[in-house]
C-alpha cells in the first residue's frame, strides 16, 4: 500500500464576521477537502472590527474543534486578528499560534506568513486602523458597500512589481513564500541566479474571492473554490 501524502491546506483573509465574509463557503471547502494541516495565514477573525458571528460561524468553529484531534491546525496571526499576538509560539485549545512559519516539503524550503509586516504607513498605526474599521464595518452593514474589496483594488494599483521583489528579497533564504494581506490571489516562479526555483503565492482572500492554497503529491498549488 501507498504511503498517504502529507497535505496542507492554507487559507487567508477569511474575515469572519465582517458583513461579506463567504462563510458558506469557507465551511463548505474545509468540510470538502481532504488535508492533514490546517494553515491559517491571518485575519482569519475580524477582531479590528466589530464582529457578527452567525450560526454558519458556529459550524466553522465546531468543525475546526473536530479537525483538532487528528489534524494540525497553524493559525499565523495577522493585523485583524492582532488580539490573538500574545499567543503566538504557544497552543491554545490545541491550536499552534504562530507570527511566522516554516517547514521543508519535498526537498524545498517554505515560509508562510500574513504579510502585514511589510506594509508602511497608516495600517501599522493600531489605533487608527481600529477606528477606520469600525467606520467601515457600520458603512458595510447599513449601506452594504464592500469597502474591503475597493480598498484592496485600490492598492494594487497602486503597488508595482517592485514591491513582490522586495519581499522576495528579504525572504530569499527559502524556496516558496506565501502570504495574504493583499487579498490579491497571485503566483510568481522564476529561476534565481543558482538556478534554483522559487515562488511567489499570495493566497488571496474569502470577501471578494474564494482561493486558497494546496501542498500535496510534491507541488503547491493555487486553487478556487466553488
């Protein structure tokens, strides 16, 4: 018999509680996919916000109490969720609290990480954020406009490629990077100048999109859900 594949599933920006989070979704692909590691790459809760939880939230949470006995579950906390940050490097109710975190698969290097940290200006000054959230949780839920997806559109343009090399840089002691933050689903390969084969993966988001990343049978792999 075949030994069994080691597979890990990450997922980004789910965002529950804010007014446009797919939970439906979310509960949907964790309940579909077959994995053994649960990566949780950031703002996986809308803590910065103020938020709604439904009976679809409750579903997501007893089904990830389930996982938790025979699957690992990572959660990389990121800039929503920054409550849980006195957590990171401990296990909380079996949960593995992390702001960084690396493993090797297949003979290559990975890192994931929320992405945050890379960011300048405005989104690093806590309290501030905490009040613009706020402004736009009460906009989303009286008026229904998706605030969070016309800010992200907003930054990619105004990003340029310059930005994913600079990252690229400054994470160059591993072989695939990924990440969320920007909600911006993306996969960049190229050859560095030791011919060795790197990658790019920006996991994308569940508010606007529903993608999410998978490493099994020796690849990594950016996918959709539907």
């Amino acid at each position: 018999m075949t030994k069994k594949d080691y597979t890990r599933l990450i997922l980004s920006d789910l965002h529950i509680g804010s007014p446009n989070s797919k939970e439906d979704l979310i509960y949907g692909l964790i309940n579909t996919v077959d994995f053994d590691e649960l990566i949780l790459a950031g703002d996986v809760i809308d803590f910065i916000r103020v938020p709604k939880f439904t009976e679809r939230t409750l579903k997501i949470f007893n089904l990830l109490n389930e996982c938790i006995p025979d699957k690992k579950i990572v959660y990389i906390v990121g800039n929503h969720d920054i409550a849980f940050q006195d957590f990171c490097g401990k296990k909380v109710m079996g949960i593995n609290f992390k702001s960084s975190y690396d493993f090797e698969y297949a003979d290559r290097k990975y890192r994931v990480e929320h992405g945050d940290r890379f960011e300048k200006g405005l989104v690093k000054n806590r309290l501030m954020m905490n009040f613009i959230s706020i402004c736009q949780d009460i906009i989303e839920r009286v008026f229904g406009y998706d605030l969070a997806t016309w800010y992200a559109h907003r930054q990619i343009k105004k990003r340029k490629l310059r930005r994913i090399w600079d990252i690229i840089k400054w994470n160059k002691d591993v072989d695939v990077f990924i990440m969320g933050h920007t909600h911006n689903p993306e996969v960049l390969i190229w050859v560095d100048s030791n011919e060795s084969i790197k990658t790019y993966i920006n996991c994308g988001d569940w508010v606007e999109h529903s993608t999410y990343v998978i490493i099994k049978d020796n690849q990594v792999r950016l996918k959709n859900f539907k």
